[in-house]
C-alpha cells in the first residue's frame, strides 16, 4: 500500500518525512552521531552496533522505501532544529511479535520514536500524538502496535499517556521488553 505522506505541524514541533529531506548531509552526520555516542539513545534503543555514513545511508534507505518515516522538528527562533524521528514500520519483522494480534491486511504498523535532543520536555509526545493522530484519522490505521524497555520510564510514561496497552514482555538479553497496542477507538477517547 502506498501512502502520500505530508508534513505535519504542531505546536512545538514539525514532522517532515524523509522522503522529502532525502540524504542531507548534515542530518545522515547527526543521525549517526546520536545512534553512535548518544548513550540515552543506544540504551532506548537497546542498540550495540555502530554505524558508519554508508550504514546511515542504509537506514535512510529503508526508511524512504519501506516505512511512513519521518523527521521531528523543533520550532526554535532560528528555524527547524532536528531532535529525532518517528515512524510506523508496516511490513516486516517487526510486525512479527504481534501476529496472533491482527488479521493480515488490516491497517497495522509498528511504532517507533527516538529523541536525539530536547529529551524529557514533551515534544515526544507532542510528536507521537500527532503521528499518531494523523495514522488513524488520515491514513486509515486501526492498530498500531509498539514496545519499549521497562527500564525505559520516559518511553514507558509516554506510551501510557497515549493510550497504549500493553500486551505481554519477553526478555531481551536481561532485559525486559513490553510489547503494547493503541487501538483507533482508544486513540480517539485521548
């Protein structure tokens, strides 16, 4: 399914798909440098690898072709400032762990956010309430499915302040991992 992604503004932050940044050098230079040395973002992440500039040209690849991906803005008085991302995943292995949850071809996706700057302010929130928002109302979402760390309390505040429920954990590595889905009729009671 192809979907025509726009870009969505909110009050703090604006959300830009990367199909139309395409590979900005400076951005594929930050992105590898939070995925690298942000140890924050490494932990969320539960992340070991590194990454090099053809790596990152790698992701943004993937992300361009295979995923409803974007960029998270930040309105600062000098313009736009980069702060993370924030995609559905729709086809794939991430979509695996929650197959006994939805029927094939129903509008699903897997949910993923990464704050590189400007953690614990809101605009992780702002962000995903208006991606998710914009996945239901616009592109026709009914669930959209999504995990995080125990260990991680922002991720996990943030997940149950929009909605999502959780569903069951499984242990990554020693650590425990907590699988959770946002219904449309949830979603739209927030």
């Amino acid at each position: 399914m192809n979907y025509k992604l726009t870009r969505l503004d909110g009050e703090h932050i604006v959300l830009v798909p990367t199909g139309e940044i395409g590979y900005n050098k400076e951005l594929i230079e930050l992105y590898k440098n939070w995925l690298n040395t942000d140890q924050e973002v490494r932990k969320g992440l539960g992340d070991k690898n590194t990454y090099n500039y053809s790596d990152i040209i790698g992701l943004f690849d993937r992300y361009i072709r295979e995923e409803l991906h974007f960029f998270i803005y930040l309105k600062t008085s000098e313009g736009l400032k980069p702060i993370g991302d924030i995609s559905v995943v729709i086809r794939g292995n991430d979509l695996d762990s929650f197959s006994s949850y939805y029927n094939y071809g129903q509008g699903v996706g897997y949910f993923k956010i990464m704050l590189g700057e400007e953690r614990s302010k809101g605009y992780g929130t702002e962000a995903a309430r208006l991606f998710l928002a914009y996945l239901i109302d616009q592109l026709g979402f009914e669930k959209i499915f999504s995990s995080y760390y125990s260990d991680n309390t922002a991720s996990k505040k943030m997940h149950e302040r929009l909605g999502f429920r959780n569903l069951f954990k499984k242990n990554d590595e020693g650590r425990e991992e907590i699988f959770s889905e946002l219904t449309k009729k949830k979603m739209r009671k927030k």
